[in-house]
C-alpha cells in the first residue's frame, strides 16, 4: 500500500508540474501580447503629445502648458507618490520586479530596450532639438536643492545594488563601448559636431545645461566606483558615451 500510495504522490507531482509549465507559458504569451499593445497605446499618446491631437477623446497637450505648469504638476505628483508609498512598500516593488525580470528570458528583457532605441532612432532633428530644450527648461526650474536631492537620491538608488549587481552593470557598460568601431565613434562625432553647428543659440544653451547636468551624474558615478573598488572610466570612454547619449 505504501508503494501504491507512493506511485500516486510521485503522478499528481508530474501533472501538476506539467499544469504548471503549461500556465507559466500561457501567462508569459499573454504577457507579450499585453506588452505589444500596451507600447502601441503608448506609441499613439507619444505622438499625440507631439502633434497636439486627441486619442480616445482625450488631448494630450502636456507640452503646450507652459514650463512652470509642468513643474508644477510634477511637483504634486511626487508629494502624492511620497505619501502613498513607504520605504518598505518600494522595497517589497522592487523586490517583486527583480524577480520577475529574472523569470524573463533573454529575448523577453531585450524586447522593450529595442523597441526603445527604434523609437529613438526615428525622430527627426527638430524633434531631439524640442526634447534638448524641455529637458533644460525642466532642469532650470529646479533650486538648488532640488538638484541636490535629486543626485542624493540617485546615489542611494545605486547604494541600495549589491556588489555583485553593480559589478555585472559595469561589465555590461564595458562590453556595449568596446562594441563600438573607432569608425563608428568619428561618425558619431561628426554627427554631434554638425548638429551643433545648426543649433539656434538657444537651443546650444539647452545643450550646455544638459551637460552640466550630465557632469554632475559623471561625477556621482565616480564616487560609487571608488567606493565599490571598480576601475575609473577612462577619458575616451566618457567621451564615447557622451556622444551617443547626444545623438539620442
């Protein structure tokens, strides 16, 4: 009887794995089709934020209001979120989306990246030139604490990264720059050069701020690697990587 009772523990073990698998691959094919069309959704309200027309009997005109509306707005949305959310509940947040980026496989986690950089890849240079001017209206509206806060709240961010975390970011940083050919890095430079060149001097204003900014999380980044123990970034990388995220 024990043997019976045995075998019948050992079967019901198989189909529930067997269920199990069968759901995991149900919900993830689920799942991918949600992603598709939530990122068209989110596609459509992007571009009628650029355009100014409605989507669903909405308008999305948050770039119509004027810079201060914005802050403003902002503003009261993060003092909402700081009284909804508590350390511990972000934590468990973060906790729980770790968990579930690790159940991903890797076609699964480099999906959305792609999605991004195609989307980044089709604006035109009057869109990045827009976009260069609301991030420098946006950062010039905020004191001095506030960009402190800011950059204190983006170390803690990457204090909070175990060891091991910080180490495999680094490596993959490492690996994504030395893919790029010293061809592709003079295309990219002459890229930056000439779009300088055509900037209006506001625009070129804009840009100069965002690099002051860019300085300012250089310099955070640095820190966090002396601490860490991990190797400087040398002077050609900075510059590679400041070229790219310009040419965004």
């Amino acid at each position: 009887m024990t043997k019976i009772a045995r075998k019948d523990k050992q079967d019901m073990l198989v189909v529930r794995q067997a269920q199990a698998e069968e759901l995991r691959l149900r919900r993830r094919s689920q799942y991918l089709q949600m992603s598709a069309t939530t990122q068209a959704e989110i596609d459509e309200k992007r571009k009628a934020s650029r355009d100014g027309s409605a989507v669903g009997g909405k308008v999305y005109s948050w770039w119509e209001k004027s810079p201060e509306e914005r802050a403003s707005i902002t503003k009261r949305q993060m003092e909402t979120r700081k009284e909804r959310f508590v350390a511990e509940i972000k934590q468990r947040q973060g906790e729980r989306y770790r968990q579930t980026v690790a159940a991903k496989t890797e076609e699964e986690r480099q999906r959305p990246i792609d999605m991004q950089k195609a989307w980044y890849a089709g604006r035109t240079e009057e869109e990045k030139a827009v976009t260069r001017k609301r991030k420098a209206e946006s950062v010039a509206l905020k004191s001095e604490d506030e960009r402190r806060k800011s950059s204190k709240k983006m170390v803690e961010s990457k204090a909070r990264k175990s060891d091991v975390e910080k180490l495999e970011q680094h490596l993959r940083t490492k690996a994504t720059w030395a893919s790029n050919s010293e061809e592709d890095m003079k295309a990219k430079t002459k890229k930056t050069s000439e779009t300088l060149k055509n900037m209006s001097p506001e625009d070129r204003t804009a840009s100069l701020a965002l690099t002051e900014v860019k300085k300012k999380a250089t310099a955070a980044g640095r820190q966090w690697r002396n601490t860490l123990g991990l190797p400087e970034v040398t002077q050609s990388e900075i510059r590679s990587r400041s070229c790219e995220k310009n040419l965004l």
